[in-house]
DNA sequence: CCTACCGATCGGTAGG
DNA sequence: CCTACCGATCGGTAGG
C-alpha cells in the first residue's frame, strides 16, 4: 500500500514537472502562473503546493532533471578512450538528442536561469560549468594551438553556441536532422563550413 | 520654443528607451514593471505612459532601435563590391560591435520577442529573417556544395549561433576581445577551430 | 493519526 | 507631471 502510494506520488510529481516545463517553455516563467499550472494538471493550487514549496522549486526540478541528464551524457563519453574529435562528435550528437527529447526542459534551461534563487542557480552554473569545462579540454587537446584558457574557453562557448542556438530555429520535423545538425556543428569546428559542405 | 520642447521631448524618450533596456536585459520584461521604469528614470509611471501607450510598446522601441541598427549595418556590408569571406567577416565585426555598444538592447532582443504583440513582433522577425537570408546567400556563395536552401539556412544559423550565443558568456573587459570573437567565429566557419587556433 | 486533496480566500502588487 | 486610485490577478495558505 505505501509502495503504491509512494510511486504515484512520483509519478504525479513528474507530471508537474513535464506540464511546468511546457507551460515554463511556451510562456516564460514569470507569464505562466501556478493556477495556469494547476489547470493544465487538471488539478488545484493546492495540490500543486502539497508537492512544491514554492514555484522556484518547480523551475529548480525542471531546469536540474535535464542539466543532469546532460552531465551523465557528457561525461560517460568524456569517460570514453576514444579520440577527442570522436569524442566531441558524440557529445554533439547526444546533446542534439537530448535537445530534441526534452525541448521544453532546455528551452527552460537556457532562459529561465535568472529567475531561480541564488543557491538554486549556483548548483545549476557549476553542472554548467564543468559541461564548458569538458569541451574546453576536448578542444584543447584537438588544436593545441589554442593555447591560453581563455581562448580555448572561448571557442568553447562558440561550439556552444552552435548547438544550443538551435533552440531558437530548429525543427525536428525539418529537412535537416538533428543528427545532420550535430555533424555539420562538429564538422564546422574541426575543419570549416567549406569541408562540412563537402 | 517648439523646437527646443521637441527635442527634449525626444532626448527623454531616448533616456526611457535606454532605461528600460537595461530593466527589461537584468530582470526580464515581466519582472521588470512600469513603476521600475519610472523610479529608474526619477519620475513617474503617468510620465511614462505619456511617452508610451503600453507597457509592450516600449519593449518594440528597444527591439526595433537596434534590429534597424543591425540591419543597416548589415545591409551597407552586403551591398559593398568585397569578396563574400571579406563581406562576412566585416559583418561578424559589425555585430560584434553592435553588441558591445548596445549589450542590453542585444539581450532584450534575444529573450523578449515573444512578450510584443503578433503584429509587432512581425515586424522584428521580418529584419531578422532579412539578416539570415543576407548570411546565407553569402555562405552559399563561398562553399557552394552546401547545395540546398535548407542545409545553407542551417549554416547560417550556426554562425549565428556562435555570434549571438556570446550574449550569455562574453565580457567586453575579459581576455578575448571582441574583434578576436568575430575573427575566431569567421575562421571557424571557413576553416575550423583547428586553422582558427594557427 | 496521516496523506492527499479541495473550495475559497489571504495580503500585496501588477498594468493602466 | 503627480497623487490617488481601479479591476484583475499574482504567489501562497487558511480550514476541513
């Protein structure tokens, strides 16, 4: 019996946290209300209270579930004895994935940072930042040439940019993939737009 | 007496446009309110809503401001007789610049387009999507073998990326100038990160 | 005695 | 150009 009253507690937490994402994605956190949230669980206020403290707490889950998930990808493949350039294609390409299967969650993510408490945040900018970190040293050891931190972090945030602008454009039902979009991003880092066009 | 009323009238309004890209760049459009404005610019919130109708038509004049700035600049650029890498690298430093110069309109820009009313917000998305068609037919004149509309438009969107992502990392007073930023993000799309770093 | 949950409403503040 | 306000809605909580 509290078996099943635990799992379905998970399991209508989790349907808080999906709706909130969608809700979060579409609206913005500040132009989607917790009675807005209530409504598309079919569900009150109050309900949505006796599972969150306060509505930081649901954009806290929406933002961590996905940086998580994040993290454990890139680091099973950081992880990996592979070459660093295979390294960097597969971590595009499970970023991509990652994207596609939660855009709501990383749209959320990339926007919504300003709106946690400050501890809040900080936990989400560290797991951020060891993300940035990991490509920055993928990077390195492909053009030793980089040189300085600074401009090995630089180009990692130019990679960055790359994949997590598509947020803003791209179309999973599109002519191009997300596996073409992760290609051509790898492909422009390692060798130039006049090569990944070949 | 006419003219000098006018030309305060429109030095106060810049002073509002100015003000509240900075509010609506550090706190959002929804987190920042009307009467934030007014205390910022040391007056009311009735002096505002002399200058402006609605709250979502300020917002319109500090996107329109500087998309007409990026426009211009871009347009100047691309009608110029240079080759197409010349032509994209002027462009690169242009915006680069433009977001140095207006970092907060930039933000504003970047995060805000869904709060402006559908017609206004059409008008904004109308230059943007001049801008990228500008940059991908320049990207298909230098590496013609990207062949299709669509993997071209996806370039085209990746150099943005790298451009526009800076907006969430980039420090004018930092290590990597932003000269430096438009060169790396250049070279990377024609020759890749590992030419870039030579 | 606890949990899960509801209808109604709290004190404050938003844009106008 | 300000003070004084409005209809409505905000995040969060009361009793049961």
């Amino acid at each position: 019996m509290a078996r099943t009253q635990a799992a379905e507690y998970d399991q209508r937490r989790r349907a808080i946290v999906e709706a909130a994402a969608a809700l979060y994605a579409q609206h913005g956190f500040l132009g989607a209300s917790v009675a807005d949230l209530a409504q598309r669980c079919n569900t009150s206020k109050s309900l949505i209270y006796h599972y969150y403290q306060a509505k930081e707490d649901i954009l806290f889950d929406v933002m961590n579930t996905h940086v998580q998930a994040l993290d454990e990808a890139a680091h099973a493949i950081s992880e990996s004895p592979e070459r660093p350039e295979k390294k960097l294609r597969a971590l595009a390409h499970a970023f991509m994935r990652l994207y596609v299967g939660a855009a709501d969650r990383h749209v959320v993510l990339l926007n919504e940072l300003d709106n946690l408490p400050k501890a809040r945040r900080a936990e989400i900018v560290k797991l951020q930042r060891d993300l940035i970190a990991l490509v920055r040293d993928m990077l390195l050891e492909i053009a030793p040439r980089l040189e300085t931190k600074a401009r090995a972090h630089a180009a990692a945030m130019l990679f960055f940019g790359m994949i997590n602008w598509t947020h803003t454009w791209f179309d999973p039902n599109g002519a191009v993939s997300a596996d073409e979009i992760a290609d051509m991003a790898v492909d422009v880092a390692l060798g130039g737009l006049v090569r990944a066009a070949g």
